[in-house]
C-alpha cells in the first residue's frame, strides 16, 4: 500500500521553470484585465471593481500555464464554462436540495460539455458554485451564464491571444504539420517510415482514456521520440567516418564556364565554393554557373551551405538530409575549411550497414 501511494505521490516530470514563470505572469496579467474590461464594458466606465465569476482563476491556470492542453482551447474555455454556468443554474431551479442540485449540476456540466467537445475542468465548479448560489438570498438567474461567465470566458481567451503573441507562444495552439519539401500531397520522408496515422488511432482506441493532449501533439511527440532514439542509436558514429575526403571544390575567383565545365566533367550538379584559404564560402550550381558564365563563381554562388565538424555525431544529419532540405553537409575543421562531404548516398549507406549489423546481432541473440 505504501508503495502505491509513493508511486503515485511522486510526480512526474517537473514543471519548466520559464513555464512556471510565463504561466504565473500571463495569469496574473489575464484575471486583472478581464476583471477591468468586464466591469467597464458592463457599467461604462473604467473601474477596477472586478465582475469575475472565481472559477475563471482555473480557467487562466490552463489557458496561460498549460495552453496547448485540448482543454485550455477557446472552444472549450468560452463553451465549457457557459454550458457548466447553464447546468448549474437549471439544476439549483430543479432541485431544492443544495446536494442534489450540486451533485446534478456538476454530472450535467460534464455530460453537455463531452457531448459538445467543450470539456473544460473548471467547468464543474462553475455548475457547482451556480446550483449552490440557488438557494442564496440573490440566485442567479440564466444571463449568469452570459454575465459574468460568457464574457469573462471571452475576455480571458483574448488576453491567452495577446499574451501569447508577446511570449512567442502560439494560443490557441496549433500542430504545425511537416510539409513535403517538393509540395506534393505526399507524406514528408520522416513519416514514410515508422508507425502509421492507423497505428495511432488504433492504440488510441484500445488505450480507452481521454488524455489531456491532442492526437497531432501526440503525433509529433513520437516522431520526436523516435528521432531521439535513433539518435542515441547512432550517436557513437562520427561524420568524419563516412564522409568523402577528395571533394571536387570550386575556387570562389575561378571562372563560372570553367567551373561548369569541371561539374560536367565529374558528372556534378552542385560543388562547394571556397576561397584561398580553403574556406567555405558557399555552393554553386550548374545552372547559376550557366546563366553567369563570363563571370567568377564568386558572382553567382549561393552562400548558404550546410556544415558539420568532423566529430559531430551522424545524427546531426538527419533533420536535413532526410528531409529534403539538403542534399549534401559540408564537413569542415574549426576554420571552416573544407574536409569533406555527406551526400543522401552516404548517410543511406552507413544506415543500412547499421541496419544490417543489428539484423545479424538480433539473430545471433535469438
């Protein structure tokens, strides 16, 4: 017994310390703007007698602290709370019993908030706290739902909107989907592999719990985690291992029709740019070689090139060249003199020597 309840007392992973901080202020920030608006919208003028409904608070905690929760959602938040609101003010008229009514409100408030895909956790003390203010001198009647509840609900919400623009996170949240680098309706090379949108929904099904995440966020978790894992797979692997030594360079002062003519001769497409020194400046292409050819390669490079050093893990490639974003990794000293290039080819390579020594280990093991 007492291992259950150290197991289930010691928490999980802490809460980020600038998350704590973010979440602290923007709620902060967020009740005391929402109390200002709502009272001066209703009366006017400006006052800082706030007209807050409490259960607003645990609104602002999920919104500023957690606001990529499904829960923290503006759909949620607004509907959640006046569904609860309405619930909660039905059952009080229902019900001359405060525990009837209570308990009734809340279970309600759950039921309507599931069936609308607004379940919002604050939601169940909104409903309790109406059923319960039922039998107070002063009930509240169902425009409670409106006032103070609606409009501090879309008060709040707005206050998430600009507080989150000012933070750099983005509310209401959204998984931004990876994109096929070729803009075609096919997957992106990192989601060809792996699990499939069926594995998940499948486990999802047969988990049989809601969880307090989105299936995208779930999504990108895994591929996330997948990628970790390979990376501490491959970590031990250096890119000074397999990249290619004699790499066909390109002076920066050469002549763009005698470069074209060497990228030819190799059966090249694109080649590293380098100065006197050795240096990477940038990559050139056939057809900027063409379109530029009276003139040095230095006048129509372009400067962007991708490098890594020699003891950089394997894994460092992986984002760019399995995504499509690059097709080759310039391999340079602590210079930034060229030593060596990683081409798709390469990496391909050295991964299904890797696959093919972990087939035999595993049949070995067998």
């Amino acid at each position: 017994m007492l291992d259950v309840l150290r197991t289930h007392l010691a928490g999980g992973a802490p809460f980020p310390p600038k998350g704590t901080l973010r979440g602290a202020a923007g709620g902060a920030l967020g009740i005391a703007l929402c109390g200002v608006l709502a009272r001066s919208l209703i009366d006017g003028r400006l006052s800082f007698d706030p007209l807050l409904a409490t259960p607003i608070g645990a609104s602002a905690v999920l919104v500023f602290a957690v606001p990529a929760s499904p829960l923290a959602q503006p759909r949620a938040v607004i509907g959640g709370n006046v569904l609860a609101a309405l619930a909660g003010v039905a059952c009080g008229s229902a019900f001359s019993e405060p525990l009837l009514a209570a308990s009734a409100a809340v279970g309600l408030a759950i039921a309507v908030m599931a069936v609308c895909n607004c379940l919002h956790p604050p939601g169940g003390a909104m409903a309790l706290g109406a059923a319960i203010a039922a039998s107070s001198p002063n009930p509240p009647g169902y425009d409670y739902a409106l006032i103070p509840v609606g409009l501090c609900s879309v008060l709040l919400v707005l206050a998430g909107v600009l507080y989150g623009r000012v933070s750099g996170h983005a509310y209401p949240h959204r998984v931004a989907g990876a994109a096929s680098p070729h803009g075609t309706r096919d997957r992106p090379p990192a989601e060809k592999f792996g699990y499939t949108p069926a594995d998940l929904d499948g486990a999802l099904a047969r988990y049989g719990e809601l969880l307090d995440v989105g299936r995208d966020d779930l999504d990108a978790l895994f591929r996330e985690v997948e990628l970790q894992a390979h990376r501490r797979l491959h970590a031990v692997i250096a890119c000074g291992q397999i990249m290619s030594r004699d790499v066909i360079a390109l002076r920066i002062d050469e002549g763009a029709e005698t470069a074209l003519a060497r990228l030819q001769r190799h059966d090249l497409r694109t080649a590293p740019v380098i100065d006197a020194s050795g240096r990477v400046r940038g990559m050139a292409r056939r057809a900027e070689l063409l379109a530029g050819a009276h003139g040095p390669v230095g006048d129509v490079l372009d400067p962007v090139a991708h490098t890594v050093r020699p003891e950089d893990p394997v894994e460092t490639l992986l984002p760019l060249l399995s995504s499509g974003a690059a097709h080759e990794v310039l391999v340079v000293d602590q210079d930034d003199r060229l030593v060596g290039v990683i081409t798709q080819t390469d990496l391909l390579s050295m991964l299904y020597r890797a696959h093919v020594v972990e087939a035999v280990v595993s049949a070995r093991a067998a």
